[in-house]
C-alpha cells in the first residue's frame, strides 16, 4: 500500500509537494526523505503531530527520545518507533511537520489517497514539486547553523558575547 501526502505551507501559498510513500515507511525515514528533498539538515530538531480536522496538534513524534512513557498516550514517541500505517488510517489524516523548533514553523501533511503500488515506480518519491520550501531558519530572526565565518556560533550568542566584557567590571553601575 502507498500513501499518498500533499504538503503545504502557511508562509507561501505556491508551495506544494506530493509525496508517495510506503504505508511502513518509519517516521524518521519520512523525516529523512522529506529533509533530502527539500535540502533540510535531518539532524536539526524536528517533529511530527498527528493532527485533527482543524490542525489541532494531537500526538508529537520526536526526532530524539525525550522519554518516552508507553502508559501515557501523551507522551511523545520517538519517530523511529512509528510506521506511518500506525497513525494514519483514513484519508485526510493529518499530519504537521515541525521543521523549526525555535521559529515554531511548520508544514502541513494530508492524506489524499490510499493505493496500491504502482509496477516500475521507486517509492518513496515526489510526484508534485511547485514553488521554493520555505527556508529551514527564519531569516527574519537571523536564526542560521552557521555564521559566513564558518563559526558554529549562533548570531545570538555572538551578539551576547559583545555584552560579556562588561561583566565583573566596577566601571559600570548596574541600577
């Protein structure tokens, strides 16, 4: 069986993607395919909710195990424990992947059919690519893996370093 997900976006409306994927295909795997084709770092933080009708988040699906307790249908599951058969079920499911933990962005996976495999097609793959994948970090915020100087250091923590120099000195009156 081959699933079949249309993926939008809420920060441009002429981006589409459709994929079809094994119905047993890992969420981690989904993850990875869905970083390759979109030229996402897989090893950035990353989940998937299961969603209802609204887009309501329902169940978080982790990229890393964040402890994961089988007694609380609540608690997070890593993605390489679940097969997409597993969670989704009926057409229109949802799905929302979190591609950006720290700008809470998003897009956003429905189920648009259900079939049988297709002879001399390789899946997982795309059917349907329009418009540009938002980028991975908000460039609004500046938020990026890595600076142009190759440092590894957020623009955060470099622009909080220009305050650093002034800690421990007695010329400056903290009130």
């Amino acid at each position: 069986m081959i699933f079949r997900f249309r993926m939008l976006s809420d920060e441009d409306d002429r981006f589409v993607r459709c994929y079809e994927v094994p119905y047993d295909m890992s969420l981690l795997d989904f993850h990875e395919f869905i970083c390759d084709d979109l030229g996402y770092d897989a090893n950035h933080m990353a989940s998937f909710y299961l969603s209802n009708a609204n887009w309501e988040k329902i169940r978080e699906f982790t990229l890393m195990d964040m402890g994961h307790d089988d007694m609380d249908e609540f608690s997070p599951v890593p993605m390489e424990e679940v097969i997409l058969g597993q969670i989704i079920r009926n057409k229109r499911d949802r799905l929302i992947y979190l591609f950006d933990m720290f700008g809470d962005r998003s897009l956003f996976l429905e189920l648009q059919e259900a079939k049988e495999q297709a002879p001399d097609t390789t899946y997982p793959c795309v059917t349907l690519s329009e418009g540009e994948a938002p980028e991975q970090f908000d460039v609004q915020t500046g938020r990026f893996d890595m600076l142009e100087n190759g440092s590894e250091d957020s623009i955060f923590a470099e622009a909080m370093g220009d305050f650093t120099e002034f800690e421990g000195s007695d010329d400056y009156d903290d009130e």
